[in-house]
C-alpha cells in the first residue's frame, strides 16, 4: 500500500481544525506564513498584525504573505479587531485552535493558552503551502517594529538559517529566571549559546518544520510545559543553524503570569524533561560556542528598579524551614550540607556561591532523572534556593556598574561548563 504524502497526512491529522482542512485544500502558496498568537489582546494585536505587515511589505515587498491568527477563544473580539485593522488587503486567515488537558494551565508571557496546538497548526499550514519560513508572534507585544519582519526572516532567505531565535533588551535584573537559569545551563549542555528562553517572536525554515517540528512526539509533556522552552532546546539539541534576532526592547500588554513557583516549574521541568531524550546529544559536548546574530547588539539596561531582596531572602528562610526533609533527599549530601551552612543573620552580606548554585540545578536534574520524587515537588522545591541564589547576586552587584553584572553573569555560565563532568558523571551512575 502506498504511504501518504505529506500534504496527505497534514489533511488528516486530527489537530488540524477542520476549517482550516478547508482553507488548505484551495489555498494558494505562500513564502512566508506569519501566526499571530492571541487571547483575549484586542488592544494590542491589531497593531502588531499591521506592523508586520507594513514591515513585510517594506522590507520582502516580493515575499507572498499569508497571516495567520491563532486564537485561543478570545472574549474581546480580538480576531475581528485585527481583521478591521488589516483590511481587505492582506491574506488573513483567522482560526481558534484547541485548547485541551494541561495546556490551560501553561502559563507563559504571552498568556495565552495551548500555544503547543497554536504552533503545530501553523508548522502544519507553512508545511502544506511549500511556504520557506514560518514566523510566529505573540499578540500582546506592544514594542512590535516593522523592522522585525526582516530580521526575524532574512537569516532564513539569505544564511539557510533553520531557525531564528529572539533576543531582547532587558534591564540589568530583568529575567534573571533565564540568565541565571535556563540560558546557562542550555549552553552546558548543547554547546549554543542562547540569550533568550521566554518566546515571544521567532521563524522557523520550512526545511526545519519538516526535519525537526512536525516529527516531535507532540503528545509528549509539551502541554504541560509549553512550547517556548521546547522551541529552544529543540534548535539546540537538533544542531539546527540558528540565528539570533536582535528586536531591542519587549514591552507587552501584562497578563495573570501565577505563582513563581509554578513559573518557574515550567520553565525548568521543560529543560530536564528534554535532556532524558537528548542525552546522547548533550552528554559528549564539552564546550560552547556563539551564535550568529542579526541586528544591533542586545545590552543590559542600567535601570535597577525596586529591589526586593529581603523578600528574597525570606523566601528562601521559608524553605529552610519548609523544605528540608525534600532537600535531603533530591540534593547530593555535601550540597546539602552547604545550603545548611549559608547564613543570613545579616540580610546585607548573604552570599549563594555560584558553584553551590550549579551544584544544586545539577543535582535538582538528577533527581529528576532518577524520580527520587514526585517530579512536580522535585521542581517546586527550586524556588527558595532560585530565590537566595538571586538576591545574593542583587546583593553583590547592585551599587556596581551594569557592566559588573553581565560578568557576573558570565562567570555563572563559565561556571555551569566547568562543573559538567559532575552532572554527567553522576547521570552515567545513576543510568547504571
């Protein structure tokens, strides 16, 4: 019997709305297809739907494209806003993807839900219109520029890029969930170093949706960890060609985000999950390398803001108190013994080693691994220690240029390299 093609399997597959079956089965090709992610942004995603297009047409004026807005059952005529806003010009094409299981429950800067469906439609649609880029952009971005269009699309027309991924300005303390976190410990382990791990704008080769997207296991944990994490440990761990787009500063219309401990079990439960299948990828990487970059170099902002460091730390005084029984079991004893052994009597000269604190994420994924607990509570018991670990760095660097805080930043990265033969030791061990 012969096996479908793939245009054949993108019809039948059943994520696939069947209005937009309908749409794929007459369309016309496209170079490049633009989804536009919404929920309930009726006051900011008409505006970015006519920026990008207005920068589409400035900057690949001889680029078909179509526009895709992926909607999550906004309540606040979001969708007919931006077809009003885009007028009868255009292509638009305006879908409400499922929302279903855990993925309601996935938060993420965007606030919208099932972005994992949202994405895999739009993979599906540029796939189906032998389209060469997929770019995909959150409605609630109020600093969405023309100029975006070309630099989220070009390294993908001009550098075969498989994929082009966000970088963003951000003040020296903004973020540091991903600069203390998620960024480094992504370049330990897969050798790129990625800036940027909280979505919000990026493109994909067709090529890449074809290798790589579309043939993930999409019932796999993604919906209870949501897609931008996925994104971006997928293009590193598939030794995809990627390239960071520079798009300066992120100012969105705020969402509910939930609790930092929820936030931050996404985040990071999304990077352990996919190192169990990426071991053989990661395991043998010893060093990293930069990316390249498209755009004016992004740089700490040298705005410091209100500080809540005494907050921080009674955060972390709350685990001491709440967690240790946990921590005694997911961490190795000498790291134990050293979180035991961190004073705070006096709240201004706390100090969390980073050594300690990639000991702990190292010994945190291990736990992981090996399901020494219920894997929710194994993430969870990261936030007091997340919380110590960044006011000690507020702490150490908050009346020191912003310069001195990017060093420190890349002395923490340095760190989690130079400390990786633990966490691979340990795993061989564990896996014996």
């Amino acid at each position: 019997m012969d096996q479908p093609t793939t245009n054949e399997r993108v019809l039948t597959d059943p994520v696939l709305p069947e209005p937009v079956r309908a749409l794929l089965k007459t369309a016309e090709s496209a170079d490049i297809v633009v989804g536009l992610l919404t929920f309930n942004d009726g006051t900011t995603a008409p505006g970015v739907a006519r920026t990008l297009l207005d920068g589409f047409k400035r900057y690949a004026p001889q680029q078909r494209v179509l526009m895709v807005n992926c909607d999550a059952g906004s309540h606040d005529g979001t969708a007919d806003l931006i077809q009003q806003a885009v007028g009868s010009g255009p292509r638009l094409w305006t879908i409400q993807h499922s929302v279903v299981g855990t993925s309601i429950q996935v938060l993420s800067e965007s606030g919208v839900p099932g972005r994992d469906a949202a994405v895999r439609i739009l993979a599906m649609v540029a796939d189906r219109l032998a389209s060469k880029a997929c770019l995909i952009v959150d409605g609630n971005l109020k600093s969405a520029d023309p100029h975006w269009a070309e630099l989220l699309t070009a390294p993908i027309f001009t550098k075969d890029a498989d994929c082009v991924l966000p970088q963003f300005n951000r003040n020296r303390y903004e973020g540091t969930l991903t600069s203390t976190l998620l960024a480094p410990l992504t370049r330990a382990l897969y050798g790129k170093r990625l800036a940027y791990h909280q979505g919000g704008a990026y493109a994909f080769s067709v090529p890449f949706i074809r290798s790589s997207v579309l043939s993930q296991p999409w019932e796999d944990d993604i919906q209870t960890y949501g897609i931008d994490g996925w994104v971006m440990t997928l293009a590193a761990a598939e030794q995809a060609k990627i390239c960071q787009a520079m798009l300066g500063p992120r100012v969105q219309q705020a969402k509910p985000m939930g609790d930092l401990a929820t936030i931050i079990t996404q985040a990071i439960g999304c990077v352990f999950h996919l190192m169990e299948r990426y071991q053989h990828v990661w395991e043998p990487v010893t060093a990293s390398t930069a990316v390249s970059a498209i755009g004016d170099q992004a740089r700490l902002g040298d705005f410091v803001g209100t500080l809540h460091v005494e907050r921080m730390i009674q955060g972390f005084q709350q685990g001491l108190r709440d967690l240790v029984p946990i921590w005694q079991i997911v961490l190795a004893p000498e790291t134990f013994q050293q979180v035991l052994e961190l004073g705070v009597d006096d709240t201004d000269r706390f100090q969390f080693p980073a050594q300690l604190w990639v000991q702990i994420v190292y010994d945190l994924a291990l736990a992981y691994h090996d399901r020494l607990l219920y894997r929710e509570h194994v993430l969870k018991s990261l936030t007091p220690l997340y919380l110590g670990h960044t006011a000690s760095l507020m702490l150490a660097t908050r009346t020191q240029p912003v310069a001195r805080v990017e060093e420190e930043l890349e002395r923490l990265a340095l760190e989690y390299e130079a400390m990786k033969p633990y966490l691979v030791q340990r795993w061989r061990w564990s896996d014996e």
